[in-house]
C-alpha cells in the first residue's frame, strides 16, 4: 500500500511545479505523464491537488475584487465591459521598460503577471480596470502602471485632476479622458486612440515631443519622433478582440452571466427560472469556454444543464 | 509554442482509441463528484476509527476502490456508493486489527441518517466553502500563507514573491508545498476547526 500522505506531498509538487516554473517543457511533461502512469494513486492525487489549487484561485479572485468594491458600496460590481463611466481605454504591447525595471517596489504597488495564454483581469481601487493579455508584466500603482513586458488594456476611469499616466519602452501615455490602444516594441511604442483623446509624451518624463491623438490615430514614437497615421476600426477591433478572453464575475447573477458568455459564444445558454438566475457567483473564465460555467452551475450550485435545439438549458 | 499542440496531439494517438475521452469522463466524475463529498467522508472516518494518522490512507484505498468501479461504469448517485465503499474499507480495517468496534457498529448502521442529501440551497454550501478556504487560509504558517497569497491572490511569479520575500525562488517553492499540503488536509475540517 502506497503512503497516502506522501503520494499527495509529490502530486502538490507536481502541481506547484507545473503551475509556478518560468518554463514548462516537453521533458517535464513526459515525467509528469509518467508519474501519473506509473499508479492510479498518483493520478487520483494528482487530481485531487490540482483541484485544490484551483480553489485556492478562486479565493483570489474574491479577494483581489473585495477591496475595491467595497469603497463604493452601492455600486454594483459588473463586468468591465458595461460600465459606462469609463473614461478612457488603452492597450498596449510592450517590449520590457528597462528604465523601470531597477525600481523597488512601493508597498502601495503592485506586480502583476501573466503566463503564456493566460488572460487577466485587474481593478483598481478608483474604478480603473487593466485586462492583461498572455505573458504580461506590469505593476500598477496609484494612477501609474508600468508595463513592463506584454500588452495590456485599459479602461481608465478619468479624473482630470489625477491623469493616469502608462509608462511603456520609456514613453508616456497621458490619459485625457479617452478610449486608446498602444502597442511598442523595443525602442518603439504605438498609440491608436479608439476614442475620445489622449497625449504621447516620448520620453518618460515628456521632455521630448508630444502628440495629440484623435479617433482613428496612431501615434508611432520612437526614441527621438512620433509620427502619426490612421488605422479603421475594424482593424482596430481585431486587434483587441484578445480582451474578450476573459470574462470576471464578482457576485454577478447567474442570468447576467449567461448574458455575457452569449455575447461571445455560438451556442447560447438559457436560463428561464428566475430563481436560478439570480444565484450570484464569483470568478474568471474564459470566454469562450461555456464548459466552465456550465461545470461551475453543476458544482457549485447542484444545477442541471442540457442541449436542446443547440442551446444549453440550465435549471435546477 | 506552435509546435505545442502537435505534440500532445501526438501523445494522444498513442492511446486507444476512445481512452482519453473515458479518461476526461472519469476526471470530470471525480472532480465534480467525488471530491466535494470528502469533507462528509472524513467526518464519517474520523468519527469511526479512532487513530488519526490512519484516515489519510483509508481515503486513499476508499478512492482507489471508487475509481476502479467508476472504470467499469461511473455510478450514479455517487454519495451512497461512497459510503458504501467507506464503510466495506472500514469493516475490513476492523477485522484486519480484530477491534470490535461498539460504537462502529450504530454509526455504520446509521450511515444514511449521518450523511444525509445536500439540501436544495446549495449557494449557500459555497459561501461556506469559501469562508472555510478564508480560514484555512488565515491558519496557515505565516511565510506559507504570505507565499501563497503572493502567488494566488496577487498574482506575482515565482521569481518575484522570491524578491519579495528575501527567500530564495526554492524556498518559495516548499513554502507554496507546504501550504498546498495544509490545505488539502485542512479541505476536509469542519467549518475551519482546527
């Protein structure tokens, strides 16, 4: 008989491994299979570590969303995507900031990251939300965030007396109540204002040139010029269609949910009884994954879902 | 990373045909089924065998047992096969160390009574799960529950919660261990007694 506590102290390791290395190769998977193969005690542990790791996740999400929602206790906290006093909207891909990179951090700033094809939602605690594409860096503080590898969008909640300022490739975008993509390579970022109007500052401190973007402009800054062109919007919309990979819910009824997965799914889910479609939940998916959602309604709620003339029908 | 999918496309041919999808079956059954039951399961041992440091190999043999009958056909309920799995284990164990188990023997006549059907308001079954993973959380060790957070709720990497904790990137890795280890023994405590 195989000791049941340390099959699981190898299957957590396995997990922590898997879920927290820079890099996970072919090689690591192969042990990884071989281990799983080699008992069913192994798999069965490995199952149940990485359901608990899970878990542990889905605690993060409530947390990180708490603090935020609590200084503004009758604002109902929503999905990014339909709050309306957004200010301004920005994405970017980034080389890494190099200037930024010495910097220690401050106790009210914070790294967030992202691991290749992961998606991330952040809200900040003045009603600011960053969407983090894959395999992004940044930290965010007050009405600052340095990007300092991968792209990110944002949707800043504007306040004119604290424009928020991204910094990215040693440039500076100054939000000036505005909808906006930027995206640099190394030595180079690319502003596309989607709306409103926002300022590129070249150099980080704007010392250098600056540029004022309309809709439809893209600003290219350089180390030493911005020259500015025109982009259509369904190009610029392609290029974000990325955001729609994650879908965040902090205490969201059901109904809404189902709302939101439905905006970016073929098959639609339909929930008619009320009373389940009020049940609220918490937690990030992706959104094209309506599995995880219909698992989550079986799981934690005990609901029932089933295919009917190409929909999903969830109900008690 | 193209060649990513071609490759674990490839490690799929190498199985039967039909294997994987039985296995994802069994994954799916287990994970969704079987796990969110363990805190009653643990309750029910705890309750019937008196030496702690045995409970985790009973759920171990109670799993293993389950998975094996879940190959030939995934039962469904799954609670009352559980604790019938559960309770066969526990009259095996009784016999092998020829205890007479007096108090044994009325729980196991009243194992329906003991675990009875989650009620209709399972929300609030998850609410508390998520204050029981709060206070899981908040019994942790100090440098464990700093490491895990740092990872699961604030997101930072490896690299940076190493930073941030002035440890090294493997000390940040047994401590994320570790605290994964609490947790999953602390998954099956009622209501975050310790």
């Amino acid at each position: 008989m195989i000791d049941a506590k340390a099959v699981q102290a190898r299957a957590v390791e396995w997990i922590v491994q898997r879920q927290t290395a820079e890099s996970w190769s072919e090689e690591d998977q192969a042990s990884l299979d071989a281990w799983l193969a080699e008992s069913n005690e192994h798999l069965l542990a490995y199952w149940r570590a990485e359901d608990g790791w899970k878990r542990t996740e889905l605690l993060g999400a409530l947390r990180s969303f708490r603090p935020q929602t609590r200084q503004n206790p009758d604002r109902t906290p929503m999905v990014w995507a339909r709050r309306a006093a957004v200010a301004a909207i920005v994405a970017i891909t980034g080389a890494v900031a190099a200037n930024y990179l010495g910097e220690t951090p401050q106790p009210s700033e914070f790294t967030y990251s992202t691991v290749v094809g992961e998606h991330k939602t952040l809200a900040l605690a003045d009603g600011s939300q960053i969407e983090m594409n894959t395999d992004t860096v940044l930290r965010a503080s007050k009405r600052k965030v340095v990007l300092m590898k991968g792209e990110a969008y944002f949707q800043i909640k504007h306040d004119a007396a604290h424009p928020f300022m991204v910094y990215a490739s040693g440039h500076r975008i100054v939000d000036l109540g505005t909808k906006f993509v930027v995206k640099s390579a190394p030595n180079r970022v690319e502003v596309a204002l989607v709306e409103g109007a926002a300022r590129v500052d070249s150099g980080s401190n704007g010392s250098g040139h600056s540029a004022l973007l309309k809709p439809g402009d893209v600003a290219i800054a350089t180390a030493n010029s911005i020259s500015v062109t025109k982009k259509t919007a369904p190009a610029l919309a392609k290029e974000l269609a990325w955001r729609h990979g994650n879908l965040v819910f902090d205490n969201t009824a059901l109904g809404d949910v189902a709302a939101e997965f439905n905006r970016y799914n073929r098959q639609k889910i339909v929930i008619s009884d009320p009373k389940v479609a009020r049940l609220t939940i918490v937690g990030t998916f992706p959104a094209n994954d309506e599995e995880a959602i219909i698992n989550t309604a079986r799981e934690v709620f005990g609901l029932q879902a089933r295919q009917e003339n190409g929909r999903i029908v969830i109900s008690r | 990373m193209v060649d990513t999918p071609e490759t674990s496309r490839e490690r799929d041919d190498l199985r039967p045909p039909g294997a994987a999808t039985v296995m994802d079956d069994l994954k799916a059954w287990f994970v969704s089924e079987v796990l969110p039951l363990e805190q009653a399961l643990m309750q029910f041992l705890q309750s019937n065998w008196r030496r702690a440091e045995d409970i985790a190999d009973m759920r171990q043999d109670i799993y293993l047992r389950l998975f094996e009958a879940a190959k030939r056909e995934i039962p469904h309920p799954t609670r009352p096969f559980l604790f019938t799995v559960a309770r066969n284990i526990l009259i095996d164990r009784y016999r092998r160390e020829r205890i007479i188990p007096i108090e044994g023997v009325a729980d196991l006549e009243s194992i329906a009574v003991a675990t009875p059907e989650p009620g209709p308001d399972r929300r609030a079954i998850a609410r508390d799960e998520l204050r029981h993973l709060q206070s899981a959380l908040d019994r942790l060790p100090p440098r464990c529950r700093e490491a895990i957070v740092l990872r699961q709720v604030e997101g930072l990497t490896r690299k940076e919660i190493a930073q941030r904790m002035g440890i090294s990137e493997k000390t940040v890795n047994r401590h994320l261990c570790d605290a994964m280890n609490l947790l999953l023994d602390m998954q099956h405590q009622e209501g975050g007694a310790a």
